[in-house]
C-alpha cells in the first residue's frame, strides 16, 4: 500500500513539475522552461512514466526551437519519436 501511494504522489509530483514547464514556456521563460522540462524528464525516466517522458521531451524540444537551437531541436524531437516508438512497441 504504501510503494502504490508513492508511486502515485511521484506521478503528481512529476505532473506538477511539467505543468509549471508549460506555464515558463507560455510567458517566454525559455531558461526556466528548459530547467523544468528536463526535470521532469529525469523524473519520468525514473518512475518510468513514458507518457510524461515523451511530453517533456516534446516540450525541450519546443523550448529549442523557440530560441533558435535547430540542431539540437531536432537530436530532441528525433529522440522523443525514437522512445515513443519504442514504448509503444513494448506496450503492445
């Protein structure tokens, strides 16, 4: 009972951290957005969340395109395709 209530408050955590990403990234605080973002990748990769792992990923890539880093937008975006598909094909 208690790993299930962990888990859970983990997740929240998690989606607490991304939603403050998305609010940085709508009022143009790239550095702040890219901060959490990644946070909250490294803590999806750790709860093993893949949903969540994918949107952050999708959001650092936002966040680099939105200040001019196209060629790292695009080793992020390629890598957040790369783990979407293979999570899909794990899930299946």
């Amino acid at each position: 009972m208690n790993l299930s209530v962990d888990c859970n408050q983990l997740r929240f955590l998690i989606l607490l951290i991304l939603l403050a990403s998305d609010i940085c990234y709508q009022v143009k605080d790239e550095n702040r957005a890219f901060y959490f973002y990644n946070e909250a990748r490294v803590a999806a990769t750790y709860a093993n969340i893949s949903q969540i792992k994918t949107e952050s990923l999708m959001g650092l890539g936002l966040v680099t395109m939105s200040i001019g880093m196209w060629d790292e937008a695009i080793i992020i975006l390629k890598k957040n395709l790369q783990y979407a598909w293979e999570s899909k094909n794990t899930e299946a």
